[in-house]
C-alpha cells in the first residue's frame, strides 16, 4: 500500500485546533485525477459541508488540466466525498457542536485512488495562535543548539 501525498493544508493546523481526522474518497472526474496526480492542487481555503445526506468538498483549487480538451473540469467545483452513511450522520451531529468545523488536511494518492484526510477543527483563539508560534520557535532553538554541540564537541 503505496501513498503519496499530493498537498496539505498547513494553515489549518495554524488556525484550527484539530479534534478528530478521517479519511474520505473522493470523486473526481478525469482531467482532475490526472492534475491531481501531476500535484496541481491547492486546499488552502478549502472547507466541507454537509449537505441533503452527502458531504462535499468546497473551494478546493484543482488545477485544469493542461492537455485536457474542451471538457476540462472547473477548477473550483464542489466535489462529493464518498463516507460512509453512519459516518456522515456522526459528522453531521458533531458538526452541529458550536464552533466545530470539517476542513481537509491533506490530500494524497493511496493506492492510486485520491483520498482526503479530513479534520474536525475548532478554530484557535489569537493567543492560542502565538503561543504555537512560540512553541514553534523554541523546538527551532533547541534543534539548532544541539546540532552547534554535534558540530563542535569538547570546545
């Protein structure tokens, strides 16, 4: 079992506070698996939705397809995700929480087939937001003094 994954959405872990993740097919039509595959994909401001029983994929930029013909796909169309029906019933119930949302995370090939991993997110407070910045830049710190120590033993 093969996966390679094709783009994450790293500003959701910098906004949202990620509750609970899944994972989601997707179905796509032809040029959009071929730019999928070619890595044309942007999840930036992308975000799902349920809707009528079915969740779909909202505001994900899938590139067209450059050798694609007149019937290229639109690069911002809703796409549906294949769940499960008791899967969309719990996502439903907990989506209904106050402040929850459903975004994807990343997007990747697994076994050829492009699935999405999606997030149950609740989205950070501004002090939340710095406090990860903080954290971010003192793991870089320690990273870079232990590796000054590997370089320079015994000084």
């Amino acid at each position: 079992m093969s996966i390679h994954v094709v783009a994450m959405n790293r500003k959701a872990y910098y906004d949202y506070h990620v509750l609970e993740s899944l994972e989601a097919g997707i179905a796509l039509t032809g040029t959009e698996i071929k730019s999928v595959r070619a890595g044309a994909v942007n999840l930036r401001e992308a975000y799902a939705q349920v809707v009528e029983g079915e969740v779909w994929l909202l505001n994900t930029h899938i590139a067209r397809y450059e050798a694609g013909n007149r019937n290229n796909h639109e690069p911002t169309r809703p796409r549906r995700l294949l769940l499960h029906r008791r899967q969309i019933h719990e996502l439903q119930r907990q989506i209904q929480e106050k402040g929850v949302t459903l975004i994807p995370l990343k997007l990747y090939l697994k076994d050829q087939l492009a699935k999405v991993e999606l997030g149950l997110v609740r989205g950070k407070k501004q002090y939340d937001k710095r406090e990860s910045i903080a954290r971010r830049e003192a793991e870089r710190d320690i990273a870079r003094a232990v590796r000054r120590e590997a370089l320079a033993p015994g000084r």
